[in-house]
C-alpha cells in the first residue's frame, strides 16, 4: 500500500506499509503530485516515522497541513540572511 496526498502549503506526505517497511511509515514531502522531494527539516520530523498507529497517521497528517507555507519559510530565511550581511 502507498498513499501521497499534498496540501495548498507546499508539504505533503507519503505513506507507505508493505513486507520493506516498519509497518505504517509516513514522510514528509515538499512540493506538488507532478514533483516532490522529502523534507528532513520539519519541526513534526527529522526522518520517516515507521511503526505507527492510523490515529499518529491522522494527527501527523493534521499537523504537516497545519505547517506554514514553504513559501513564507524561504523569504525568512532569505530575509535573516540579509541581516547578518
């Protein structure tokens, strides 16, 4: 079984569950259907979340959609870099 689904802030997630993996596992993608990447640098995660629960799944899900926009993360950093210039 795997499962993507993507959300109007950039992120999405990936879940997968078959004879490979640690049970229901979920990463973090950033980007669209046509084109994703994972996404390590998340406050929800660092890494694929193996051995989970449908309900992780939801509340997991929940908060990826809850995350600001991928946008608004790069003109911060952009806007921090310029500071330290």
């Amino acid at each position: 079984m795997s499962h993507c689904e993507f959300y109007p802030n950039g992120y999405g997630v990936s879940v997968i569950c078959n004879e490979h993996s640690y049970g229901l596992e979920l990463a973090v993608l950033k980007g669209n259907k046509d084109y994703a990447v994972l996404c390590y640098d998340t406050p929800i995660t660092d890494d694929v979340l193996g051995g989970l629960t449908i309900k992780d799944l939801y509340k997991i899900c929940k908060r990826v959609k809850a995350l600001p926009s991928c946008i608004e993360r790069q003109t911060v950093k952009v806007i921090i870099n310029k500071e330290k210039e």
